[in-house]
C-alpha cells in the first residue's frame, strides 16, 4: 500500500514523462493519475504544497530507476507493433517492487556469521572485556540463575573512546566469544533520503536479528543515527529512525539479541539511548595503557616470523607512550608499526624468511604518527 508521499512521488514521475520530449508517450488510459484522492488536475494546483523533502525525491536515482524499470516493463507487456506505453498502474508496480528489493538486498548485508575471533585474540583492555563478560557473557551462560535472583541481562552497551582504540574489533572479539551471529551496520545502512525508509531498516535489522538469534547487532557510530535531538534540527526521516531504534531495543527481552553501540562522542548521543532497558551500560574503551601496547604488538607479531627472544617489550612500550609532543598509540596506530615493520624485514629476506627484529620495530614506531591528538577525549 503506497503512502501518501508515494503518491504524489508517482505523480511528479508521470509528469516528468508527460511534459519531457522524448519520454515514453503516457497511456490515454482514464484512470491514469488518480491515487488516493489525487488526479494530474490536481497535481498541478497543488504542486506548491508539496512537501519539500517528497519533492527532492523526484531529483534522486531512485526516480531513474523507477522511470527505467518502468520503460523495460512496457516493452516487454506491448506488442510488438504498438508504442510502448507508461501507466500509472505500471510505475506503482516498480515502486513496490523496488522496495521490496531494496529491502531484501538490505537484509542480505545485515547478515554474518559468527566472528572467528574471541577474547584471546585481544591484547590488553582486561577491565573492558571484563566488564563485557559480566554485562552479556554470563548472563548468556547462565540464564536460569540470573532468573533465580530475578535479575534480567541489559539489551546493550554503549562502547565510547577514542577513534582506533579498537572498538570495533572488540566487538567481534565479544560476538565471537559468545558464539553469537554479528551484524555490523553503519549509518550508511541505515539512513536514507527516504520518508520513512530509514525507520523500516531499522525494524528489518532487528527482525533479522531475531532470525538468527543468538546475535549482536553492532551499531557502529551510532552517534551518526540516534544524536542528541535536542541539538539540532531534524529532518522527519531522522526522527522517525531515533524512535524506531529506541523503540526496538527495550523489545529485545528475552529474545537473545544484544546490540553493541560505539561512538567516539558520547557528548551528543542521545540521552535515551542510554537509559536503562536500552544501552544501559556505557564502557569506555580508553587508549591501551603500557601493558597493553605490548600485549597488543605482541598479538600483532604473533603469527610473523619474530626474533622473540632478542626483543625488549618493555623498550617498545615506552617508546609507545605519550610524550610531551604526541598521545599515546592506540591498536589501530599498533597494527600499522607491525605491518611496517614486517615489510622491513620482507624487504631484507633473500631466498630465506629473515625475523623481524628490534630495530625494525624502533624504525617503525618512528615512521608511524600516533592518530590521536592530545584532545581527542576532550569531547568525549
């Protein structure tokens, strides 16, 4: 059932093939033009009322398609010796079936399957994974004690830190662990120009979720989707998509979903987002401490050739640290010394695999700028 918005989209479609020379020639079909109430009469007296963001409709791709999809359905229902003709029937029909496809194609890139990772392939961040296992894992683990003392699991958490500090990858870690599916999604996924449109993907992830049950829908950047309303004007689209994900989330009793939201601005996250029944815990993912730069370069090299025994650990954790002049490196800035390092030493190799050495790695960490400033959490 089309909306009203698709209507008078529909409308200002049909007028395009009317009005531009070389279009298809419209049917003389009577009922053309006549959707819930509007005809192409009353398009035109009415063209000044319509709402700006249905008009920017008629100027996205979505318009082509329709209008295309619409040209190669004529061609093939026309007989041959006669023109091809557009109806309105017609360019319905590829309204709906547009959306149904980009619904399916939506769900198909919501889905994966269980990370091949876990826990001990994180180095470092033991208070943060800590805090994960006892806000999601044990209360997977161990439902009918949780029941026992009345206590329910929290629908999600809110991971906020710094850009690099290895947030997503956690994430992973943590659906892995807990032998769940992972869908990952980003704003991109979700928002759409749209009326309504973004809302619905929203409700399609969480069904999907649900499918797959026991899943962690992650929500990168949620900041992107569900900011703080209060600080700017939205669009109507937006809007519905903040409530729809607020509405969603507090629906996941019991059903084995667990969203997994990360921000590098909690500041503008909306409040509600983190209430309780929604991501009531919110973790911090700091930039790794000393020990866990190591534990994380080690994780790094680990599958590397690595003349282990002739590397000082604690040297390269100091030489990771802050300085007056920079912040510290976090896991993403880690990986990119490990892979310099390793070219390095490729660089060197013969016919022989050589080991990375300690000099290798120093040269690395010298090449390799920390991503952070000294004020990236000052908004956090």
């Amino acid at each position: 059932m089309c909306t009203v918005g698709e209507r008078v989209y529909v409308l200002l479609v049909w007028e395009y093939i009317r009005v531009v020379p070389g279009s298809w020639p419209p049917s003389n079909s009577t009922a053309i033009g006549r959707f819930g109430g509007y005809s192409l009469g009353a398009r035109v007296s009415q063209s000044t009322r319509i709402d700006r963001t249905v008009s920017l409709i008629a100027e996205t791709l979505r318009y082509v398609e329709v209008v295309e999809a619409a040209e190669r359905a004529s061609l093939r229902r026309t007989d041959p010796d006669d023109p091809p003709r557009i109806t309105a029937d017609l360019l319905l029909e590829q309204v709906e079936d547009i959306d149904e496809k980009q619904a399916a194609d939506a769900a198909g890139e919501f889905l994966t399957g269980t990370p091949e990772i876990d826990f001990s392939d994180v180095g470092g961040m033991d208070e943060t994974k800590a805090r994960l296992e006892e806000t999601l894992l044990d209360p997977l683990e161990n439902p009918d004690l949780y029941e026992q003392y009345g206590l329910e699991a929290s629908n999600g958490v809110l991971l906020y830190g710094p850009p690099g500090t290895g947030k997503t990858y956690l994430s992973r870690a943590l659906a892995g662990e807990a032998g769940c599916s992972f869908l990952p999604i980003t704003a991109s996924d979700i928002v759409s120009k749209w009326i309504g449109e973004a809302a619905q993907n929203i409700q399609d992830l969480f069904e999907k979720a649900r499918d797959v049950a026991p899943a962690i829908v992650f929500i990168d950047e949620i900041d992107a989707i569900a900011s703080s309303r209060g600080g700017h004007t939205m669009t109507s689209s937006e809007q519905q998509a903040v409530n729809e994900l607020l509405a969603q989330i507090p629906e996941l009793d019991g059903d084995d979903v667990f969203v997994v939201g990360t921000t590098n601005r909690l500041d503008i996250v909306d409040e509600a987002v983190t209430r309780a029944g929604r991501l009531g815990e919110t973790i911090e993912v700091p930039p790794p401490d000393t020990d866990a730069r190591i534990a994380i370069l080690q994780q790094q090299l680990g599958d590397r050739p690595l003349a282990d025994e002739a590397i000082d650990w604690g040297a390269l954790g100091r030489l990771t640290e802050t300085s007056p002049r920079t912040a510290p490196y976090v896991a993403a800035d880690l990986e990119k010394i490990a892979d310099e390092a390793a070219r390095a030493a490729m660089q060197d190799a013969g016919e022989e695999v050589v080991p990375i050495t300690q000099e290798q790695l120093e040269m690395a960490i010298e090449t390799i700028t920390p991503s952070l400033t000294e004020n990236s959490d000052s908004r956090l």
